[in-house]
C-alpha cells in the first residue's frame, strides 16, 4: 500500500518538473521585440529578412504545437498512471476489505459453532449424569426397599416360627400335665378301691 503511493507521488512529481522545464524552455526570450515598440511595417518583398522571419516564426509555431502535445501527452500519461493507481489502491482497499469481513464471518461462525458444540455437550453430560444419578438412586431405593422387605419377611417367619413352637410346647405342656393328672387320679381311684375291698 505505502509503494504504491510513493509510486503515484514520484510519478507526479517527475511529470510536475518535467512540465515546468518544458514551460520554461518554449517562453519567448527577452530579446525580442517588445509589444509597445513594434516595428514598422514592411513588405514582405522589400525586406530580405522576410522569408528568414517567416521560416522562424514556422519553426516557432511548430515547436510550439509539439510542445503543447507533448504536454499534453505527458498530462495524459501522468492522469492515466494517477487513475490506474488509484484504481488498484482502490481494488487493493476493497480486498483487504473483503478479505477482513470474510475473516470476521468465518470467524464468528466457527465461535459459533464451537459454542454450539460445547453447549451440546455441556447438555449431553448433564443429562448424562443427571440420568445416570437417577438409576443410582432408584437402584438404591429398590435395593433397600428389597432388603426391608426380606428383613420383614424373615423377621415375620422368626415370629412364626416362635409362636408355633411355644404354642406347640404348651400343649406338649398342657398334654402332659393332663396326662399325669388323670393317671394320678386312677392311681388313687384304684388305691380307694383296693383299700375299700380289704
């Protein structure tokens, strides 16, 4: 960017002294004859300076007319180099324009994808372990609900089992203890008996 417009200003700095030295070369020289002391007139056939003058003021118009083109060539050359380097500051400004919205829009869409993703994946592992959480805790709930019920089940057949056997051994109890009683009585029955026959 920077060569390119010290290109440009040495350009036109060259085509600027260039032109002045041109100017300055085609002015007419003081010593020619002023405007206020113009010579008399004299023709053409009585003077024998008249063809010498005719053919200076020629070579004059002619040096002149090539100069003015020259001129304006070189201004041409200076405005055509001026527009093309204003042309390509002007491409270069609006690529490095392009160049830098094109950066920031794929810049921005990558952060936002990567935003995306992350948030995506962010929520994957909550739910992850949010679920993963809830198995544990229903699996542990289950485990002791299980647990409790098998504890009650086994403490209820204990009990059972206890009462059974007490109520088993009160009757053995009881049993026995009717047993013996009525084997007492016929033993006295039979006491009373012999003792009433002697």
């Amino acid at each position: 960017m920077n060569w390119h417009k010290l290109r440009q200003l040495l350009i036109v700095f060259i085509a600027g002294i260039f032109f002045f030295v041109t100017t300055a070369c085609s002015a007419p020289s003081v010593s020619e004859t002023p405007d206020n002391e113009q010579a008399p007139d004299v023709p053409a056939e009585l003077s024998p300076e008249g063809e010498s003058e005719t053919t200076e003021e020629s070579a004059a118009m002619e040096e002149e007319a090539v100069e003015e083109e020259s001129a304006a060539a070189e201004e041409e050359m200076v405005e055509e180099e001026s527009a093309a380097a204003e042309e390509e500051m002007v491409e270069e400004e609006s690529a490095a324009a392009e160049e830098e919205m094109v950066e920031e829009e794929s810049a921005a869409a990558e952060e936002e994808a990567v935003e995306e993703e992350s948030a995506a994946a962010e929520e994957e592992a909550v739910e992850e372990e949010s679920a993963t959480a809830e198995e544990e805790m229903v699996e542990e709930e289950s485990a002791t609900a299980e647990e409790e019920a098998v504890e009650e089940e086994s403490a209820t057949a204990e009990e059972e089992m206890v009462e059974e056997e007490s109520a088993t051994a009160e009757e053995e109890m009881v049993e026995e203890e009717s047993a013996t009683a009525e084997e007492e009585e016929t033993q006295d029955a039979a006491s009373i008996s012999h003792l009433i026959h002697v």
